[in-house]
C-alpha cells in the first residue's frame, strides 16, 4: 500500500470518529456538557421542619359521679363506721338535724355516719318517713312555693353534673324533700337548704347502694340541740 493510500485511509478515521463524537453529543448534551462547579463547602438546603397537628375540637370527658373530689371536707363531716347506740332497726337512716350529721344504721350498735347540710333557719322540720322512690343523677322541678320565693329559678332542669340534686337522690313520702347530692360540696355540714337533706355526690351515691324503697328515715328536730344544752349544765 503507498503513503498516499495511508493518509487517505487515516484521514477517514479521523473523520469518521469526529462524526461519532458529535452524535453523542446531540443524543446527550448533558453528558458533553461541563459538570457544573460547586459552592465549597457544600451546603445543601435544610429540609423542611417537621409540623405537628394538634386536634382543633375541644376534647370533653364524660361527666364523674364524683364531682366534689378537689373540695377536701372537715374531718368531722367525712364519712365514717362509728359506734352507735340506738333501738331503731338495721337500714334505718336517722337525720341528727343540729349537728349536721345523717347514720345508716348497721346494727349491733355500729352506723355509717356522713356529713349533711340541712334546712336553714325557717326551714328545718323533723318526723318520720319512708323512703319512696330513687333516681340516678334526677331531674329537678322545684315546687310551686319555692318558685313562689326565688322567682328566679328555672321551672325543670335536667339531670347531670350541673343540677342542685347532685348524683342521686331519695325522695321522702308524699313531701317535697328529699336526700340528694350536691354540686355544691362546701355547703356540708351548714344549714343551708330549703329543707332538703344534702351529701356529698361520693356520699350521696355509697349511701344509694345501701338505702332501700321503703326504708325508715328519722329526721330529729332542731330543738334537741337545746335540750342537749341544758342537759350538760
């Protein structure tokens, strides 16, 4: 083969690899192109912070039946076994109106002794009942002469936390009171009610469980705080 056959030869494969080159380049410009420099020291954005979603509804829990439990009462008025002598039968409940104090009798000389509030001046009365009928967190519709004094009141309120009957209450004969809770434990151990023997809702609902239609319920007068008086003199 002559020199000139060679160069001629050479030539077209130089040729052909420039052409090569070129369509690599058209296929991919990124490949040919340059990488790009970058910034030193490399930093790289700071991804997004993390956000919490916190629940845009109130959350309620559902109402307890122990509504006075941060109100501590006076040791006096917590309730309590004592020993405690009396002729009336096992399931008797004795209100002692002047010392705020209400026994459900055990027997065998024991009672449970709970703390109450009872009726204010005016409004304290004493006797015999029976107990005629229970309810669970009760409605309240106030009486025509209570309406008569405080206007104001509402004429039905639903049962719940809110209502002035409080957890449970007992209602005695054919008379406009009964024993009930409260929403108002502060008030035990004061003459406070309209005539209406008040506990506590703890109080109110363990003294339920053990009360029955029926039962006998001894409410003493006032006036036995004065007889008890003269008696110590």
């Amino acid at each position: 083969m002559s020199k000139l056959e060679l160069s001629l030869r050479l030539h077209q494969r130089i040729l052909f690899g420039v052409l090569a080159l070129s369509a690599i380049s058209l296929a991919n410009p990124a490949a040919a192109a340059p990488p790009a420099t970058l910034p030193f020291p490399f930093l790289l954005p700071s991804p997004p912070p993390m956000l919490s979603y916190a629940p845009t509804e109130p959350q309620f829990a559902a109402p307890s039946e122990d509504e006075d439990i941060a109100y501590q009462l006076p040791a006096r008025l917590r309730r309590q076994i004592i020993n405690y002598a009396t002729r009336e039968a096992p399931g008797t409940v004795i209100i002692d109106t002047p010392n705020t104090y209400l026994y459900y009798v055990l027997g065998a000389g024991r009672a449970i002794r709970y703390g109450i509030g009872v009726g204010r001046d005016g409004f304290t009365w004493s006797g015999m009942q029976a107990v005629t009928r229970k309810a669970e967190w009760p409605d309240w519709t106030p009486p025509p002469e209570m309406i008569a004094r405080q206007p104001y009141l509402p004429r039905h309120m639903a049962g719940g936390p809110g209502n002035p009957l409080g957890a449970r209450a007992m209602y005695l004969g054919g008379t406009v009171y009964r024993i009930h809770g409260t929403n108002a434990p502060e008030t035990i151990g004061t003459h406070v009610s309209s005539g209406c023997i008040r506990l506590t809702n703890a109080d109110v609902i363990d003294l339920y469980s053990h009360v029955s239609v029926g039962a006998k319920v001894v409410v003493l007068p006032m006036e036995r705080r004065a007889d008890l008086v003269r008696a110590t003199r």
